[in-house]
C-alpha cells in the first residue's frame, strides 16, 4: 500500500512536471508559483536530486533586479488563465506577477543540500547570492518592527485567509470592471473565495502595476499592509538556515545575524495578549486581526515563543481529526470547505510537524504526521482537505501534497529530511 501510494506521488510530481519547473496541478494551476516550486524541489529530492537543483534555479532564474523572487512565472501562455502576465503589468520573458510568496526557500534548499552535500555544493554556490538578495528585499521592504508584512493576500500564500477581513475592507474593489475567473471553472466555487473578495484582490494588483512595483509607494500608500505571523515566522526560520548556508560556505553572516535578531524581537508583536495567541497585525491601524490561523503554528518552526501557542494547538488537534485546520474552528469565520478559512493543507503541516519535533514535541510531530498520511492515503493528493471528514477539495493531484507525501508523511518517509 506505501510502495502502491510512494509511487503515486511520484507519478503526479514527474506528471505536473513541465520541464525545468512543475506546475501544482494541471489545469488550475498552468504555471510555475514560487512555493509549491520549491516544495516540489525537496519531493524531487527524495528520487531525482538533479531535478530538484533544477526546479529552485528555475525560479531563481526569474529573480527581479531588485531581489524580489516574483509568486507565479509565467513561463507559456494560457489565454484563459486569469489574472494572466497582461494584469500584473511586467511583460518580461517569461512574464511575473508583482508580489512574492512565503520563502520557505532557504530552508527547503539547506534539507537538499543536506541530503548530498557533494552532488550539492555547486548549486548551492551559485544559488546563496541569489537567496541572500531575495532574504534583503524582505528585509528592505517588507519588514515593520521586526515583521514581515504583505501587500496582497496573495503574498502570504493564505489567499483568503480571515487573518486580512478587516484590513481588506480598506480595499475599493468596485472599479475593477469585468472580467472571468478561472478557478472557479476547474473547482466548486464553495471551496474557493467569493467574488466581492477577489474584486479587492484585483483592486490592489492594480494598485501595484499603476505605480510599477515601485516599493517606496507601495510602502507608504498600499490600501492594504498587514504583518503576517505566517511570514515572519517562515522568513525567520529561512534566516537561520540561510545563515547556516552561508556559513557552510565561508561566508560573512553577520548581516544575516542581525536580521535574525530583530525578527526574534519582532515575534512578540505578533502576540495577541487578549486572545492569547499569535495573530496578524494591520500596519495602517495597529490592530490584530484577531484570527488564529494556521500560520501561528509555525512558531516552534521559527525558534520562538517556548510553548505558548501548546494549548491551543492540543485543543484544535481534539476538536477535528484532521488537524491542523487553517482557522481555528472555534472562530464564527470558520468555514471547513473554503480554502483557507478551515482546510488542512498537508504542506503546512509538514513545516508545523518540523518544528515541532526540533523542540522537543516529537509525539504531537508524529500525530500531525499520522493523521495527515491517513486523510491523503483515504482520499488522495488533493489541494486540501475538510479537517472535520477528510473529504479532498480543490485540486486533485496536486504536487505539494505528493511533494510531502514523500518527504513526510509516508510511513516510507520517516527518518528523511
Ligand atoms: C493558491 C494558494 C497558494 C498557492 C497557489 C498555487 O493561490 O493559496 O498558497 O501557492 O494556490 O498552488
């Protein structure tokens, strides 16, 4: 049965691979988005190391001059994709959106690079220079008070989360004019954000090719800044391994030193104190959101915090079977179906079971890990899953979920980075 589904991931990953880079699934998903890439690397990693090199060059080959590493690359046209390469406004070969995505990168290449670090030292050689530019463009500019801040949404990789309701309400979305979406074409619009969301959505990629991605405006005029603990603790965890990379190298890290440190300090303005939990915070009005979502759980995963966030996880992990949900179920918001304002996504839990396990918690790690390999081998490698049945939503043979299938959560995967 393990060997049966070990080989099925591997099929969806070699199957979504488009040469050079690997799309999430086909269909919904044509091009190349900047995370899933690179946890498409590490399940490469675990059959053909080549390709993973491949998969994060790729990306990197798509760097902007100002360090950013843009969320999807365009790489071929789909007419029908929408917002396709001519919403964004950056019309380059290939074309790119405008924002970035969580940069598990750094880490994720370190666990490659671990895995062999002969086959791996030239890549990593070429690919350091281009993770420490991309690591000082967040620091540059999406950084308050030891935070780290999107612009869109889209950006924290959480598209719909309820983390950004109140910051979004800031957001006119009612010039966007028409226009057809594609997702919800491929799955049941239930499972997806409704559309006076994604009019917001729209409003504020408009916002930033009107102004061309300049980050100066963008800083001091978005409609919408909020401090994500998803992002800062992932950011964070990446700075200690990009640090550990460097070092490997013989490189000065001191830079990276310092980043660390005020990240560290700025973990605990993501403390909501009330609530008694980690929790966003909107930049323009200094409040939390109030929303305990899944990204609060990566603080083990960044080194911070102690225990803090242990009751709630203990609860939530008794309150639905197939933790850990992307809302907490408790919140009024949450809605077991809708993307990320309930599912359980398995490539978050992979990152929040690492974490776990490094700080000692291996029993809760290897729960995570148990109850997750049970809801993909009951019910496929889908986008995400309903945390209260199970039942697979979104995306079917998706790579991030074959990606940690392999890494993780297969009982064959144990033991593996
Ligand atoms: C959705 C997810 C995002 C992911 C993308 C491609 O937009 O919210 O995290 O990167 O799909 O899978």
């Amino acid at each position: 049965m393990t060997e049966q589904l070990d080989q099925q991931a591997r099929d969806i990953m070699t199957g979504n691979d488009r040469g050079g880079y690997t799309v999430p699934t086909s269909g919904l998903y044509p091009y190349q988005w900047n995370w899933d890439s690179m946890f498409a690397a590490w399940g490469f990693s675990t059959f053909d190391r080549a390709r993973a090199w491949v998969e994060a060059e790729t990306l990197f080959a798509s760097q902007w001059e100002n360090g950013m590493v843009p969320h999807i690359i365009f790489h071929r046209e789909v007419p029908e994709y929408f917002p396709g390469p001519e919403v964004w406004g950056r019309e380059r070969s290939p074309a790119t959106s405008g924002i970035s995505q969580p940069p598990v990168a750094a880490t994720l290449i370190r666990w490659i690079y671990e895995a062999d670090r002969a086959e791996g030292a030239a890549h990593l050689r070429a690919l350091y220079p281009k993770l420490l530019a991309w690591h000082r463009w967040f620091m540059a500019h999406r950084c308050e008070r030891g935070m780290i801040v999107v612009t869109h949404p889209w950006e924290s990789g959480r598209d719909n989360a309820a983390d950004w309701d109140a910051a979004m309400a800031n957001v006119d979305g009612s010039g966007v004019g028409e226009y057809t979406r594609r997702d919800t074409s491929h799955v049941d619009g239930s499972m997806r954000p409704t559309k006076e969301q994604y009019d917001r959505y729209l409003a504020l990629v408009h916002f930033g090719r009107d102004c061309h991605w300049d980050e100066e405006v963008i800083r001091q005029s978005s409609p919408f800044r909020v401090a994500d603990p998803g992002m800062s603790f992932i950011f964070l965890r990446a700075c200690r391994d990009l640090a550990a990379l460097g070092a490997e190298l013989g490189e000065d890290t001191s830079e990276i030193a310092g980043w660390i440190a005020a990240l560290e300090e700025g973990a605990a303005s993501h403390w909501n104190p009330e609530r008694g939990h980690y929790d966003s915070v909107d930049i323009r009005t200094g409040r939390f959101s109030g929303a305990l979502s899944s990204g609060a759980f990566l603080c083990w995963y960044a080194g911070v915090g102690g225990d803090a966030m242990l009751p709630a996880l203990e609860r939530i992990m008794q309150a639905v079977r197939y933790p850990v949900p992307s809302l907490d179920p408790a919140d009024p918001r949450f809605d077991a179906p809708r993307y990320w304002r309930g599912p359980m996504w398995g490539m978050f839990n992979a990152l929040i079971a690492r974490g776990l396990a490094e700080a000692g918690h291996g029993a809760i790690a290897e729960d995570l890990r148990r109850r997750t390999a049970e809801c993909i081998a009951r019910n496929g490698f889908y986008e995400y899953f309903n945390p209260v049945t199970g039942a697979p939503a979104g995306g079917g043979l998706f790579t991030w979920t074959a990606a940690i299938w392999l890494t993780w959560a297969s009982p064959a995967a144990e033991g593996r980075v």
